[in-house]
C-alpha cells in the first residue's frame, strides 16, 4: 500500500492517509532522524514517534470515519495480512461514490442515498444501514460472528486467528462488491437524469 494510492482521492486528510499507508509523517521522520543523531537507540525512537503520532491521530479534527475503523495505529501498522486497494480505500475513508462525498464536493445536488428515505449516503450508511446491502450485511456479519460496528469490522478482519487471510479476504471480497454497485448505481442515476 503506498501514500499515492491512498491518495487517489486528492481529498482525503493527510492524517488518514498517512495513517492508512503507515508512512511515518515527515515532520515525526525528521525528528526521528535528528533523535538518532543524539545517541537514542532505534527502538526508542520508534516507540516515541508512534506515541506522537497515535496522539495526533487521537486528536485530529480530520479523517475521523477512518479513526473510527482503525484507532489504534500499532494494530493497524502491524497486521501483516490486510490488503487495500482502490475500492478498500474508498471505503475505509468515506470518500468515494458515496452521494453524501459527491455532494460536499458539488458533483450531485444530493447526499441522499437512490435507495433509503431521509439517509445520507455515506461508507457508515453503506456498512450499518442501507436496504440495498442487507445480503451483503448479514454475510459480513457471519464472517465477524458479532454484531456489525465500524471498528468490529475491521478488527475482525485484521484479527489473527483462527485464519488471518480468510477473514480479510472474505470481508475485502463483500465491501468491494458493494462498492462497485454504489458506483453502478450512481452512474446509472447520472444517465438518467441526463436524457
Ligand atoms: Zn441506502
């Protein structure tokens, strides 16, 4: 996972981007470098720099959907199994093909979902409450065995056992088709209402 695929979405929070692709924020490098410079050993430097860094992230006013999937930067940093690609990435930050993203930014004239009445379309509505996914939610469920919550997801995918890969690429497997169908359905409402 690299900070330019993170960052396909120019939008998205330097915080949450750096968090996602677990590349050290510049200014935390260069400190990191100037500790080792006054004698500190590399595990030192490395304990005070996430530190700092889950501190900031804790804090930061931005990027708080992907906070709210992925709080613990360590946890993250160190599953070893999880995969992101373009479709993860727009769900893991909320921003996407979600109308609730396309409206902040002035692409449709509204957030509601083609689907749900009174719902704002966002990665959380996707996930938790939107009728189109109810077969997708009950499957993301039992792959979990507990209760759908945005942190419960992704910890049951990161979680090392009993089998760390099936647990992640099954997940991946499910978000990415929804994904692909809240593009689908926005392109078709936009040729829609275009004729
Ligand atoms: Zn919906």
């Amino acid at each position: 996972m690299t900070l330019r695929l993170i960052r396909g979405f120019r939008t998205i929070s330097d915080d949450a981007a750096h968090a996602l692709s677990g590349i050290t924020p510049i200014d935390l490098d260069k400190k990191g470098k100037y500790l080792a410079s006054e004698e500190h050993t590399q595990l030192e430097i490395r304990e005070w720099i996430r530190g700092v860094w889950q501190t900031r992230w804790k804090e930061s006013q931005r990027g708080r959907w992907t906070y709210k999937l992925i709080p613990e930067l360590t946890e993250w940093a160190d599953c070893e199994h999880k995969t992101v690609d373009y479709h993860m990435t727009q769900f893991l930050t909320d921003h996407g093909c979600f109308r609730g993203y396309l409206f902040r930014f002035r692409h449709v004239n509204t957030a509601q979902c083609l689907y749900c009445t009174d719902a704002v379309e966002t990665a959380k509505h996707i996930l938790l409450h939107c009728s189109r996914f109810v077969e997708e939610r009950a499957q993301l469920v039992a792959l979990a065995g507990s209760p759908l919550s945005p942190r419960g997801r992704v910890a049951a995918m990161m979680a090392e056992n009993p089998k760390p890969k099936i647990a992640w690429d099954g997940a991946h497997v499910i978000i990415v088709t929804m994904m692909k169908r809240v593009r689908k359905d926005e392109l078709a409402n936009r040729s829609q209402s275009e004729l």
